[in-house]
C-alpha cells in the first residue's frame, strides 16, 4: 500500500471529505492495500486519547503524526512522514517571534509579557534566557549577515543587534512621530528591512499603556510609569497602523496603510522577494476602527520597493472557523505557513499551510494557540512553532525561504 497519502488508502474525494477533522485509523491487511478496511471517523479536536507531546511522552506510533493533517494531496510532498510533533520547551506567558541562527545553531524568540528572549540550542536542547530585559520585544529575525533584527513594543522601537555586540536603532519614528509598537520585521533580498506597526504593545500585559489621555487610556486611570523606565511614562499613540519599509540608505517610508491593512501583525516575503504577505488581526488597545478580520493580505512587491495591487489572499477560514493569523513563512516553493488562532475552537490552533494560490493544503494541529512560526535547524526544514507558553517544533519535506 503506498505511504503517499496522509489518508493511507483514501480516495482523494474522501481525503477532501475529512479536510481538517484529523487523521483516520486504519486497519491494514496483511498484503493488498484491497485488503484495508475503510478507515474509522476521524475525529474533529484532538487526539483520542488525547496525546502529551512533553519530552516524557509516549512514543508516536502512527507513520503520520496523528496532527498533521492533509487537506490537498501536496501537502504530502511537504510534510515529513515519520516526523512526529515535539514540545521543546513550555513556560512562556506568551511566546512569538521565532528566529534561526544559522551560524549558532539555536534558535531565539520572545516571551513578551516576561519581558525577555529566549535561546533553544540544537545540539542539546538547553533553553536559557538570551536576552533580559528585552523591552518587551516582539518579532524577530536574522538578517543575511546574520544580525539579528528585533521589534520592540515598550520602546516602539525596530534595532539591530550588530556582530560586535552594540544596538543599532533602525527605526523608532516616521515623519517626526513615535510607532505604535513595531510587532514583526523581515529583510528583503534588496537589503530593505520591512515591519508592521499594530498597536498591541499598548497594553500592560505586553509592553505599556499610552501616557493619561492616550487611546489606550484616555481617562489616566492606568499609571503607566509603573515598573518602567522613566522615559517610557510620557509616550502615547501617536498614528494609525501601518507596513513600514527602511531602505539601505536608512530612509523610513510608510508602504501601506491603515486603510489598507488594518492591525498589520505578521510578514514576510515570497521566495523571489516579489510578493510581501502580511497578517491582519483584530482590534487592539486604543482603536475605534473595525479592526482587522482575521486574513491574510498579498501585495506585490516593485523593483524600487513599492507595494501595489493589494489583495485578500486567504480569509483563513477551515471548516467554518477562523483559523486567525499571526506569524507569516515561505517555504523554498512559495507555500505560505501561518500561525493559527482559532481561539476557543479546540483542534483549529495551530499552522495552517497555503499555496501560493491561496489554496489550503494542510494544518498543523496544536494544543495551543500559535503565535508565530519560522523554519530552521541545520538544513532550514524544521518547522518551529511558537504558541503561547510553548516552542514546539516539526521536521518537514521543505526548506524556509531566505534566513529566518
């Protein structure tokens, strides 16, 4: 019997009739894949009985991991068939923004409300604090010499970490006034560094609240001096949101707008560095607007840098549920894999994976809600997973696009 299907002996109709309720159980015949039953109903949240993914778990029996669930048969040729799912580490209060040192070999994200970066090493798995404080730092990545890029939110801040070991601020104002709280950021090809500006680090939880007055808290109740620097007490919003672009020559320019894109979250490029993807999300501290609905835009990307043609690539909707993003990466042949926050809809948290078309081909199924994704390890196919107070990681049958 072929292994090629996630289904194991389904039809494609009846693979794309169990889009997104998990992975079947089959009964397997001793010689002739004639001779399988026809596979149990899969069930819609979790695994039954429901599976640790701890380091003391036990093992995963299945040739498929039970949560990595085909909707279209490429994703077959995408995912790695006797890969399990791994928690790597847990004890977070709100994990994002997954970057891979390739030089190092470890990997770095955020825990933003702990105010501090954390560092997973490859060759042991050893999870130690990187970074502390880390002025609430968000969205991370390494640019092509290898210096790592941050977004900060208590600082409204994006800087660059330099190989001699200073802070470089590349971006902390547009045309005289502060960001809101930049949330991801990624490098072009061209050397442009590109980054979202939603206002959610305008929160206690997740950075500061604006100054008395601000729109994060317009009746002063909130005493935002508390526990930070005492330069952070006298910022407020300041502007609506928006996808920024800083070009090589430094230069800060405003590539989309609010009007475009509302709560602009996650980012990243296509392979070719000719399609920018940005996440938008829901309302944050402060907005009197609609709020984003939980999409991904797609826009393309000009030789001089501007962006044109903006579209709706998915409404990231899977069985009737909003499967919202966060977390944006390309793998080499243009697949689109987002972070999934479906929310109290147990069994839809996760990564979802789309073709450059917008099709879905696959989740990733969590028991957490996912706040980010990147891929890395020593050959860039490890899928890691950021989601709430865990780092999870999967080996796949591709590579990320471009340095995490």
């Amino acid at each position: 019997m072929s292994q090629s299907s996630f289904g194991r002996g389904l039809t494609r109709r009846q693979s794309l009739s169990a889009i997104g309720l998990g992975s079947a159980a089959l009964v397997v015949g001793a010689a002739h894949a004639q001779d399988v039953a026809a596979p149990a109903e899969p069930y819609s949240t979790v695994t039954d009985p429901r599976r640790s993914f701890g380091p003391d778990a036990e093992p995963n029996v299945y040739f498929w991991d039970p949560d990595v669930i085909a909707v279209d048969d490429a994703f077959n040729g995408l995912a790695q068939p006797n890969a399990p799912i791994k928690r790597l580490w847990t004890g977070a209060l709100w994990a994002e923004g997954p970057a891979w040192n390739s030089v190092g070999k470890f990997l770095v994200w955020s825990d933003i409300p702990s105010n501090h970066q954390l560092r997973w090493l490859e060759d042991d798995g050893h999870v130690s604090v990187f970074r502390a404080p880390s002025n609430n730092s968000n969205g991370n990545s390494f640019d092509r010499q290898g210096r790592q890029l941050t977004c900060e939110h208590l600082t409204r801040r994006v800087v660059r970490y330099e190989l001699d070991g200073s802070v470089t601020i590349l971006a902390d104002r547009f045309e005289g006034q502060r960001f809101n709280s930049p949330n991801d950021v990624v490098e072009h090809e061209d050397g442009s560094i590109w980054f979202t500006d939603p206002p959610y680090g305008g929160q206690l939880y997740e950075g500061a609240p604006d100054a008395a007055g601000g729109p994060s808290n317009p009746d002063g109740l909130i005493d935002n001096t508390l526990g930070q620097p005492p330069e952070i007490g006298e910022a407020v919003r300041e502007m609506g949101h928006g996808v920024y672009r800083i070009g090589t020559d430094g230069t800060v320019t405003r590539m989309i707008e609010e009007a475009q894109v509302q709560n602009p979250n996650g980012l990243c490029l296509s392979p070719d560095g000719s399609r920018l993807y940005v996440a938008s999300t829901g309302k944050g501290p402060g907005d009197t607007g609609e709020g984003g609905q939980g999409e991904v835009f797609a826009f393309d990307i000009a030789a001089d840098g501007t962006a044109s043609n903006g579209t709706v690539f998915t409404d990231c909707m899977v069985d009737g549920v909003k499967c919202g993003p966060d977390g944006l990466r390309c793998d080499v042949y243009g697949n689109l894999w987002a972070s999934s926050n479906a929310g109290r809809a147990v069994g839809y948290s996760g990564v979802t994976c789309w073709s450059p078309e917008g099709a879905l081909l696959g989740r990733i199924r969590l028991p957490e809600v996912c706040g980010n994704v990147c891929f890395g390890g020593p050959k860039r196919n490890i899928l890691f997973m950021a989601a709430s107070q865990s780092l999870y990681a999967v080996p796949t049958a591709t590579q990320g696009a471009g340095p995490a």
